[in-house]
C-alpha cells in the first residue's frame, strides 16, 4: 500500500483548516438527536475488539465538537481533544461548560503540524483514537498516533456510503469521490503492509437530514471546490431545486458503513 491511506486529495493545513471553519457553522453537536446513541454503538465495537476505557487516557485527533469526544468522556479518566478547527474546539468548550463535563481538555492544531515530543504526548495516552477525519490519512500521520500511544490505536473510516439520489447526482456529475474523507479499507491495507496486526469490524450508520436548501447549496460547492473541481452552480441548483419543499428545505437520507480499525502500538 502506498503512502496515501485516505482518498483526500492534497490540501494544505490552511486550506483544510479554512474548509472546516466554515463547515463548523452547521456541524452536528455532541448531544444534538441520536449523535450519543451513534458515538455508543461505535465505541462499544471498539470495546469488543478489547480496547479499555475505565480509569484510561485518550487523545481523540480530529475531535470536531466533540461527538465522540463526550461519549469516550462518560467512562475514560480524561479524553483531550485535537482539531484543525477553532470554531469547532469552541462548540466543544460550550458543551463541556453547559454539561459540567470537566475531564476533557482540547487543542486547536492540525496532525499533520504536531510534534509529539514537542507536545509532550509521546507514549502519553492508553489509546488514540481518530473517527471519520481528514487529520489522520497517510503513514506519517498513522506513526504519529503511535508514537501518542501506550497500548491502542484506533481508526474509523468509511467502507461504504450509500448517498441520497440529489447526493449522489451533484457529486458524481463533479467526479466526487464516495467520502473525501477516509477510507477504512486502504487504511487497513496499509497497516498489514507496515507489519501491523489490525482488527476491523463494521458499523450501519443511517443520516437523516433536514437542512435548507440554500445552506445544503452552500456546503456543496464549498466541498466540491476544496477538495479539487469546480462546482457547476447550475447544475447543483436544478438538482436540489427538483429535491426543495415548500417551506425551502430539502430532507434526505445517506447510509454509511464504517469500518472501525484497532491494532497495538509498537512498544
């Protein structure tokens, strides 16, 4: 397997870091409908897979506001926060105020930037953990969580989406890829190929979404340009025009099957 695990194309931190700024705007927050119930599920198959929590330090890399972050809080001793993005570091400082969670501290930096010595994070944490984020895509990133970790890693990408019909027409006709995100498969295939011993199961995860279209217009073309073509404003307006209620919003589903990675830490 190549250096490239994710199907990210190259972008620059600041790039990266300006796409998820403006995504934070309208990021699901941790206790927002059934975003606990999902973030359960997931670390319970990690758990199965024999990764402890109770009594345990955990980095999160790519924390967003903090979905997972808050669940693996509920039973790890203390979970800190990484993400490229202050808005999002923000929501999750909000959420931990408004909740009264107080064993979750955050950093606002990009992986790819990070030193672990520098930060103090070598051999630091029981487990790290990364769940469907642009920060962790390539083998110097996977490394870096290694070198953070005293037992586990953890990854979770994607294997399958399933996309909405309005979905799946605007992005195809841009050449988009499935997820721009993670992909679980090349991740784990690269893992084998270093010498690693990596376990993975699936997730079912189903999204229903209900969201203006305007806003939905917005975060299209602001994902198809950052992540390397160039939006046919036309096109993507019939297409979520067709889809659009009276009231100006568009509801769809997306399905996604998650491929959840956990492997041993060289010592």
């Amino acid at each position: 397997m190549k250096k490239d695990a994710g199907k990210e194309p190259l972008i620059s931190p600041d790039a990266l870091r300006g796409y998820w700024e403006r995504k934070a705007k309208r990021y699901p927050l941790p206790f927002d409908k059934g975003m606990q119930e999902k973030a359960v599920r997931l670390i319970g198959c990690v758990k199965d897979m024999g990764v402890r929590l109770e009594g345990k330090r955990v980095l999160e890399i790519g924390c967003g506001t903090g979905v997972i972050t808050a669940a693996l809080a509920r039973e790890a001793l203390s979970v800190t926060g990484i993400d490229i993005s202050q808005v999002m570091i923000e929501s999750l400082k909000n959420e931990m105020l408004n909740r009264d969670i107080g064993n979750i501290s955050t950093l606002r930096a990009a992986w790819k930037e990070c030193d672990p010595a520098a930060l103090g994070f070598e051999k630091t944490f029981d487990s790290v953990w990364t769940v469907i984020s642009t920060a962790v895509n390539d083998a110097g990133d996977m490394e870096k969580m290694e070198r953070c970790a005293i037992s586990w890693c953890v990854y979770a990408g994607t294997k399958t989406v399933c996309r909405a019909p309005l979905m799946e027409e605007i992005l195809s006709k841009h050449r988009m890829a499935t997820s721009p995100f993670t992909d679980a498969g090349s991740f784990y295939a690269m893992l084998k190929d270093r010498g690693r011993c990596p376990q993975m199961t699936e997730i079912d995860l189903v999204w229903d979404w209900e969201e203006s279209a305007d806003n939905i217009f917005e975060d299209l073309v602001d994902q198809i340009t950052t992540f390397g073509s160039i939006p046919d404003m036309d096109f993507i307006r019939s297409v979520l025009q067709k889809h659009t209620s009276g009231d100006g919003t568009i509801r769809y589903t997306n399905r996604m099957i998650e491929g959840i990675i956990v492997w041993k830490a060289p010592g």
